[in-house]
C-alpha cells in the first residue's frame, strides 16, 4: 500500500512540477518593462526569478509541514512522510526544470543564450555549493544538539537532511542566476 | 593585483549612425541579449573576442574601430 501511496505522491509531484515549469518558461518570451537607458532583464534572469518564486513555495510548505510534525512525526506518520517528499520533488522540479530545459532549447537554436548567460549560468553552482554546505553545518549542529544523550539520530531526521538539502540545492540554481546578474 | 585596463568603445555612436539602430537590433544581429549591449555601452562587460568581432561585422568595421584598450 505504500508503494502506491508514494508512486501517487511522485506523480503528483511530477504533474506539479511539470506545470511550474512551463509556466516559469513563459517568463522567458515576456518584454523587457525598463526604458532604453536602464538595464533590461535577460529572458534567463527573468526565469531565475520565476523558478525561484515557483519553487519556494513548495519548499516552504515542506518546511512548514517538517516543523509542525517534528523529526519524530516524520519517522512515524506516512502522511506526513509522503506530503514532505511530495512538495520536495516539486520544489526541486520547479527550481531546476526551467533551466534544464532553457538550456536544451538553447542548444537547439530556440532560445538566445548569450556569452554572458552562459557565464553566469556557469557560476550558479557556487552559490549551491554554499547553500549545500550551510545546510550540512546547520543539520550537523542541530541533530547533535538535539540527540547528543540520546546517543543515536533517528532514521526520520537522516531522510529530513537529505530532503532539505536537496531542495535547498535545487532552490540555490535559480538564486545563483538571479546573484550572477547582479554581480555582472 | 594588477589593476585591469578599461575597454571603451564607439557602438551608441555607431548604431546611431547605422540607421538609429536599437539595441535590441544589434542585440539579433549580434546573437546576443539587449541587456549584454546595455552593458556594453556602459563598458560594464568585456565582451569576447568572438562577440566583439560579431559586433565589429555588423557595423561592417575593424574591431579596433569599435572598441579601444585604455591604459
């Protein structure tokens, strides 16, 4: 049975996911709104942005959820269980499918990415190699504050870091663009 | 470290006299976006040399022409 529940939730999460990727891709064909004189947005920046917003909504539902039931509420509950992986595959596919695949209508001569855009596209992992290790220290103090006398960490919190670094890494592609065009 | 040498060039007054030409023209003809042009006009960016030369071919003139090493 629970085999069913977690290929429903992955579905679910993959229509979801599927969906705000397209529609953050919409953000690539919408007009610059600024005046000659001041800076335009490139089509990937604007993306950035909307992957970003698409994406933490979900993560912020998972860590809603995460805090509500606790550590051992995740380990016990498969609701709870299922609802987190759900909205952290949807984060991940919301934050990284828009680039994934702007980059493969790139290289098939649909969408401009110029030498600039490859640049920073290039220097976004940077900023998920930060997030990522933030997101270990942060756990790596957090549980052994937590679980210090008890002498082990439960299973549920292992998966719960796994999960948030995960989509903290994904959220961390389309924040690293938006950073690169702030820093170019 | 040795302090980068500032890049200028001519390309507002060259699309001005290519027919009042837009970034976003020069931005298609180049194969690059308009906020990359933008940046250029401002020397914010150095470009490649792939790019300068593209830039260079649009206005039809020498890349030296377009843009200038100041030291």
């Amino acid at each position: 049975m629970e085999i069913i529940y977690s290929a429903v939730a992955v579905l679910l999460a993959a229509i979801l996911g599927v969906l705000s990727v397209l529609l953050a891709l919409r953000a690539l064909g919408l007009p610059s709104s600024t005046t000659d004189e001041r800076l335009p947005s490139a089509p990937l920046q604007r993306l950035g942005v909307s992957a970003l917003a698409s994406s933490l909504v979900p993560a912020v539902a998972a860590v809603w959820v995460i805090l509500y039931a606790g550590i051992e509420g995740y380990g016990t509950r498969d609701a709870v269980r299922l609802l987190v992986q759900l909205l952290g595959a949807f984060s991940v596919i919301a934050a990284a499918g828009p680039v994934v695949v702007a980059r493969r209508r790139a290289a098939r001569g649909a969408l401009r990415l110029d030498e600039r855009d490859e640049q920073i596209l290039a220097g976004a992992p940077v900023t998920q190699s930060w997030v990522v290790l933030t997101m270990i220290v942060l756990w790596s103090i957090a549980l052994t504050e937590l679980y210090w006398d008890a002498g082990a960490v439960p299973v549920g919190a292992v998966a719960l870091l796994l999960w948030t670094t995960v989509m903290a890494w994904a959220i961390a592609l389309p924040l690293g663009i938006i950073f690169g065009y702030r820093r170019a | 470290m040795a302090e980068r040498p500032a890049l200028t060039n001519t390309i507002r007054r060259l699309r001005f006299n290519h027919g009042e030409m837009t970034q976003q023209q020069l931005a298609d003809a180049a194969g690059c976006t308009r906020q990359t042009i933008v940046l250029l006009e401002q020397s914010r960016y150095v470009p490649s040399l792939v790019l300068a030369m593209r830039i260079a071919k649009v206005f039809g003139v020498a890349v030296e022409s377009v843009f200038m090493l100041e030291e």
